[in-house]
C-alpha cells in the first residue's frame, strides 16, 4: 500500500521500519525533518509537510506524543483532514483522548475520510521487536482494510468497538500499568528498607503470580540505581490524566494515589526519568 | 527420607503429595485428621499427633494457616520443639512472622535443631503442578541439606538469607501482588465503566507490559462476575498486616489503600470472597 507516516519519534520510525520492510510504499514527515534521516535511508520517501505526507496516499497513519499534537496535525492549517484523499483511512496510533478520537472521526466522515483510534503498548521495545498490541477503535470496514498494515507492525491487533474505544482501551491497560508500577516500585522500596538481596528477589518473585515484563524491566533498573526511561514520567501524567478523566465521576483511587506519587517524583528531579523514580516518593513518603 | 508433615490444607496436600511421588517416606498429621485421608491413602502414615509427626524424622515440614497457628504448633505443650530430634531439620512453609521466624530459629538452635522459614508463592494451582516458588531463610547448612527435598515440591527454590529473609522476601512478594490486585481491579472497574467488552480487553492487554498470571486469573473471574477465591479476602488482609508490621516506620501507600479496600470489601459479604472482590469497594468508593 501507499502511506502516508507522520510522526517518526522513538516509537514511530521503528514501526515505519516494520512497514517498509513488509514492502509497503511510505512517505514519512517529522516537526524535525532530521529524525526521517534514517527511514529515508531504508527507501521511504520523504515529504516535507503534512500535507505532502497524506496527499495521493490510502492509508496515513499518525504517531505523535501529546493530544495537542494529535488535534494540531489533524485539524490545524496544512492538516490531516484538510488533505486527506476521499475514501481513505487515516490510523491514529497516539495515545490520546477518547472524545478527542470521536471527534476527529465525525469530522472525518464529513469528508469521506475514516479516521480510526489505534493506540499502541509494548514500547519501543516492543516496536523494534514488532510485538506490540494494537487497540483500535472505529468504523469497522475501514478497520478491516487497514488490518493488514497493522498486523505488519504489532503482534496483537483488536477492534474494541466504536471511534475512541481503542483510546479507552489504551487507558484501561494504563491503569494496569500504573497500579503494577506502583507494585513493583512498593516491592522493591520494602525489599531495600529490610536489607534483602534484589537480585535474590527477583529470582523468587519473577516466577510468582504477579511476575511481568514491566516487574522485569523496572526492577533490574531498580537495582542498579538507574532511573533512565524506559516510560518517562511526563508520558505516564500524561496518561493518567487521560485515564481519570475517562473515569470521570468514577475516581479510582490508585490512580489518584499514582499520580500524587509521579507529580512528587517530577518534582524532586523532572519528568525526563523514568516511571520507576516513583520509588523516590515512596521512600520520601515514607520517611 | 523420613519426614514429618504437619498441615494439609489447600496448599500442604498437594505439596505433601508431591514428596510421596517423589519416593519420601511421610508421616502426616492434621488439626482435622479426616484431612489427611487421601495422603495416607496414597502411602503415608498417620500420625495422631503432633509428638508423633515429628518424633524420630530427619525433616519436619509445617504447612498452617495463621502466625498463631505456626506459633501453637511449634511452642504449644506437644509442638514441634518439645519432640523434634536433635540434628533433624523443621521446615515452616506457612506464610508467617519475619520475626517470628527468627524466634523460632533461635529457639530450635538452643535445641540443637534446625528451624528453617521456607513460605511459598503460587497457590494450590502451583502446589498441584509443581510450580511453585520458595523463599528460604536460616541456616545455611539445613538449607542445604533440604534443598533437594524442596526441589521435589517447587520450581523454584531460593535462600535468601538469615532466619526471617524467607518470611520477609515472601512478604515483597505480597506487596507485589497487592499492588497488582489493585491495578487488575481498577483496569476492570474503569472497562466497565466505559461500556469496553472485557473479553476483547483481555485479549489486547494480557500481552501487554503489565499482563501476568493475576491478571488472567483475577480477570476472567471478574469478567464472569465470580467473586470465589482464589485466594481469600481474609488471608490478603492477613498478609498485609505482616507487611505492615515489616514496613515499619516506612508505610506503603498502596499497601495502606489496598488494605483500606480490602476491609470494605469484606465489610460488605465477609472475608472468604476472593480478592478479586477488590472491585466492589473500588466502584462503591467511585460513586
């Protein structure tokens, strides 16, 4: 197919890559026209505006960080829906909001464009790796065109439902991973403060019924004093303020208690560290 | 080798089970004796008492419910310090005190035996398929000597140190597993709450960072609107009292709100529900 890529940050040039290397035809766009360099290098084309990205093309897939990205590249001057070609689909993978997603597709449709909500888990890992799992939500024939494509770029790819139940979905699994990073950052704070050997204790525990790639990741980090993303943090408040604003009148409280602990997190020494500096707060907090 | 098995409840049958197939001679003994039907029907001895598991064997192994309950079998008139032989080895694989633990150690030691803590993660499914973890603590000579024995019952068999280390990387373990019982049930309240079908939201989030044997388990329950353990509200909340305790001056905040929760939800249908029952005072909290 002929599509039109836009956004080619940590998550978005790895499945651009898996997309050329399916033997798909792209032209990338970036804000930062050098970080298309490397897709360019693998035989994508490069374009130099949005609307050159989307122009001609079936299928334009978006990969942005924040839903004020999403909404400016969808809707802005020079924008997604302003160039779309009638009868195409345009695949968000960002995770952003849901009533956001539902309008992008009602403004789409005016235009004979589908636009669907595709948010995506597994991280740049699981990008490079190609085992993502994809959420999509939206009309069900334009999700049946794209599936193809999207199975080119995550192992696991399924259609929750209408415009933005992919993005609550997305936001269903955050809260997974909010409450298991407060798990392990918790499991490990307890382990430090009785003096036990972590790297013992990941060997008993990874086994157990709560063991996860994420209780992995972080620990062995944790252990190592490395506060490095993987996830940043300003991502995960992020994210948690889409999630309880999803939640609305149904505040749930671990969510809460996750975000006081993040924002304390930022606030000792910035959002650029990774979600496991929640431990930060937690033996602050403790104190 | 000859030993002595004290408690074969849900989790001490199957394990007790185990050692017979693996060729060990058992004398079995339980509160209930009618308990000990099957095992004794599978080849091993009945004991009448306490006295009598223990006299004579090289190995005792305890499998009880409640740090009161390890406390009355091991210093009770007829425990298992008054009559264990000196040099044989006491193996306690209830989930206990850290500092019971160690009292017990020392106790022992005066005697010239052995007092090993050796709790277990996995559950009576793990138990049942030889998957279990274990987390050992004491003497590292014992601990040696029943290694092998142990092996027989678990997967994974880890010393992590001095009497208690056993006691206390199990109790990591449960603050893991409590800050993953409370990310599972607030993913599943807010899916709810959002009208996502949870089959299709297991399937894109089970593979995802945070997906794990918890989240399947305690999902599919949820999903079905079963609220039967697993593992029970009051056995949680039990361990998180020890949790506590070995936090200290430290307090968790996750574990401070599950166990908040946790008293909700048996406050409302008591405490033999299993924890998946979390949800209920997750969405009453929430309205």
């Amino acid at each position: 197919m002929r599509v039109g890529w836009i956004g080619t940050g940590l998550m978005g040039e790895p499945m651009a890559r898996r997309l050329l290397a399916a033997g798909h035809r792209l032209a990338v766009y970036n804000r930062t026209p050098s970080r298309t360099r490397k897709l360019v290098a693998a035989g994508a084309g490069a374009a130099g505006s949005v609307a050159e990205a989307v122009a001609g093309n079936e299928v334009v897939v978006t990969m942005v960080a924040l839903p004020a990205d999403v909404e400016q590249v969808f809707l802005g001057p020079g924008g997604v829906l302003a160039h779309a070609a009638p009868g195409s689909v345009v695949v968000d993978c960002s995770t952003s909001s849901p009533e956001l997603a539902r309008r992008l597709a009602e403004q789409g449709a005016e235009r004979d464009v589908a636009v669907l909500d595709a948010p995506v888990s597994g991280g740049p890992a699981g990008a490079e790796a190609g085992t993502l799992s994809i959420m999509a939500g939206g009309d069900a024939e334009a999700y049946a065109r794209v599936r193809p494509l999207l199975a080119a770029v995550a192992a696991t790819v399924v259609h929750h439902g209408p415009p933005g139940s992919g993005q609550l979905a997305k936001l269903v699994n955050q809260t997974l991973v909010a409450g298991a990073t407060l798990a392990v950052c918790e499991a490990y704070a307890l382990a430090h403060r009785v003096g036990l050997d972590p790297e013992l204790v990941r060997e008993s525990t990874r086994v157990g019924v709560a063991g996860s790639p994420l209780f992995d990741f972080l620990w062995t980090r944790l252990a190592a004093g490395d506060l490095e993303p993987g996830f940043k943090l300003d991502h995960f408040i992020k994210d948690l303020a889409l999630v309880r604003e999803a939640a609305g009148e149904s505040p749930l409280p671990g969510v809460g208690l996750v975000t006081e602990l993040a924002e304390r997190a930022r606030a000792g020494r910035g959002g650029g560290r990774g979600t496991q500096a929640l431990v930060t707060a937690i033996m602050e907090r403790a104190r």
